[in-house]
C-alpha cells in the first residue's frame, strides 16, 4: 500500500496548488465569470499563470517543455481544482487532448504542437461524443477517403471545452460498424476549418461545452493521429486515465463540499445549542467520511497505477468514476440538506459544487456504464 503515502515531493506540490489556487482562483472568481457571462468561460490571465507554473506540462516529457512528474503529481492539481471550481482548459487541453497526442501523434505532430500545448497558446478538445450518454464505441460520424485526403461528417455532441479549443481531435469510423473497436481513426483538426461549426452549450456548471458540426470537411493524411482504423488501442488508455484524473477533481470537490457543511454544523445553533451535537446528523456525517475515505484510496490506486504501480488500469478507472459519481451525488445532496433553507440558494457556495457534480458525473461515463464495464472486465 505503499502508493497510497504521497511523497514529499507531491505533499509539496499539493501545499503550493492549493494555495495558490485558493489565493488566484477562489469560488469567487468562478462566480465571476459565470456572473458575466464570459466566454470561454475561463480566466486567461488565471490560464497563463497556470502554463507558468508547469501545471500544463506536467505529464509531458521535457522534449515538449514539460515536467515529466506523472499523473500522481497531476491528479493532485485536479484535487485542489476541485476545490475552488477551477474552470480552464487544463482536463480537455491536458488530460484528455495532449495525452492522446503524446500516445497516439507522430513525432511532427507532437513537435508542432505539444509544445504550444505546454505554454498555453493552444488548447485542445477531444470531440468524441455522438450521443446523450457516453459510448465511444457506438461513433457513427464517418471519414471517408478521398484521394489523399479524406472528408468529415457528422455532428459531436458535449465537447468538454469545446469553446476554448483551437484544435478538435476529432473520432471518426473509418470502417466497421457502430460498436467495433476496430475501425476508429481520429484527426486533428483546426477550428477554422471550412465546414467547421460550433455551438455553445449551456449546461449547469457554466463551463464550457460545445456541439460541433463537421460539414465535408477535408483533412489530409498528416491530420490522421496514429494508425488509421486502429485509433481505440490509444484511446481507450487515454479515457481512462482522463477518468482517473477527472475521479481526482470530484474528489476535491467532495472534500470542500464535506469540510464546509462540518464547519457549519460545528457553528449553527437551533433550539439553543449546536447542530452538529444532534445524532441523527452526526450519524449521516461519519458515513459521509466513511465513504470519502474510500473514494480517496480508490483515487490514489488510480493515479499510482498510471505511473507504474501494480493494478489494472481498465478496471481501476472505471472503479474510480462509477465510485466518485456515487459519492458526488451522496456528499453533495447531504451538504445542500445539512445546510437547510439557505443550502438551496445561489447564495451559497455549496449549489454550485452540487451543479458541478451532476456535470462532471455525466463526462467520460456515468455510474450505470462503468458498472457494466467494471464487470465486463472482470467477467461477469
């Protein structure tokens, strides 16, 4: 169990991001960006002092201008982002865009544009969903060869900042039929491209999504990343470790969820003494610590397993998402029903990590698919 004791050089690292984070880019700021309506909704200044501090580069190798300090060091960064709701590219840029990149790209293409990736001049979405739930295997949108190009149709639905990107790494069939892994091909594709338009969707984070339609649009063959039909042996270890990470947010976000309603049952007073002295609630708040506590050790198994430790990764994630999905309903609607009245107020904090969860359970799977996963894998 050693992977789950952080060492010193993650404990540090966690310390300087949360403060950070805490003293730049507090629930207020996300407030604020809400509040006004900025689009993309994510402070750019807050995203270059991010890239300054290696936060983009940090699962990238120093050839690209990154860390190389693995997932351990970048889920605890998500931990912490969790915390104060920080909205920025760094999931779909970093996590689910450049990880792909780096698995899948050739090195031109990871020359070209890891880099820029790195220092946050270029950010990236991975258009993948066709559907109103997450089945990457089911994709209908299809590439079809023309001379030495080939042409794009089709509509990606819930692209995770998708109004922020520069770049879509788009999943196309290139053959087979919705439901084979085989025949999956993914390309690269700038924003600009003719035949390419997206639309802002609003959903109840307030973050940044897009449904994007690809109408002929022509790319070539140095636009395909990795292998052509062959694309799902990339992609499938990308997602899960983009599960993992995302896990980690949820993470962050359960823990200031539960640290909060704690303090407040600790100072509100009804009938003249505390709340928090009242059993019935100080019997739903041990369970909820309960649970957290294992969440964090499923987290950590993750993370630890995608730098090398022992475990299945396949099965680890979907551990994690189906796991964090769970227990970012059950923390959040206790934080809301803990708080009373004022729980059900924008006023409160507390509303919007609640709007965040039900976001961020829906991303890359919710609790129903990856159960179904987690005992495919293991034979049931």
């Amino acid at each position: 169990m050693k992977h789950l004791v952080p060492s010193d050089e993650h404990i540090m690292l966690q310390d300087s991001a949360r403060q950070f984070l805490q003293a730049n880019c507090p629930v207020s700021a996300f407030r604020h960006l809400r509040d006004n309506s900025v689009s993309p909704c994510y402070s750019r200044q807050h995203w270059k002092q991010i890239c300054d501090l290696g936060w983009s580069g940090i699962i990238l190798p120093e050839e690209y201008g990154g860390l190389d300090f693995g997932y351990v060091g970048l889920g605890a960064i998500m931990k912490e982002s969790g915390r104060t709701l920080l909205a920025s590219p760094l999931f779909a840029s970093v996590c689910l865009g450049a990880q792909y990149l780096l698995r899948a790209g050739s090195d031109t293409q990871k020359r070209d544009i890891l880099p820029s990736v790195v220092c946050g001049d270029t950010c990236l979405a991975l258009a993948i969903e066709e559907g109103p739930h997450h089945d990457p295997l089911a994709t209908l949108f299809t590439a079809q060869p023309d001379g030495g190009n080939f042409v794009l149709n089709g509509t990606k639905t819930f692209v995770v900042d998708g109004q922020c990107a520069n770049y879509f790494l788009v999943v196309a069939r290139t053959s087979g039929k919705p439901g084979d892994a085989k025949g999956l091909s993914v390309f690269l594709v700038d924003i600009d491209r003719k035949g390419v338009e997206r639309k802002q969707l609003h959903l109840l984070d307030a973050r940044d999504y897009s449904s994007v339609d690809f109408d002929n649009v022509i790319v070539g063959e140095d636009d395909l990343v990795g292998s052509m039909n062959d694309a799902w042996r990339y992609l499938e270890p990308t997602l899960d470790a983009a599960r993992i990470l995302l896990a980690a947010e949820m993470l962050g976000g359960i823990c200031e969820c539960f640290e909060r309603t704690v303090e407040y049952l600790r100072d509100r007073e009804q009938f003249g003494v505390k709340i928090g002295s009242f059993q019935a609630l100080r019997h739903r708040a041990a369970h909820l610590f309960a649970e957290i506590e294992l969440c964090k050790a499923v987290v950590d198994t993750g993370l630890a397993a995608l730098d090398g430790a022992p475990g299945s990764i396949s099965v680890l994630a979907s551990l994690a998402k189906a796991r964090l999905n769970d227990i970012a309903l059950l923390a959040t609607n206790e934080a809301v029903q803990m708080h009373g009245g004022i729980g059900v107020t924008d006023e409160l904090d507390i509303g919007l990590f609640l709007k965040r969860a039900r976001v961020a359970i829906q991303i890359l799977g919710d609790s129903s698919y990856h159960r179904d996963r987690f005992g495919r894998l293991n034979g049931y």
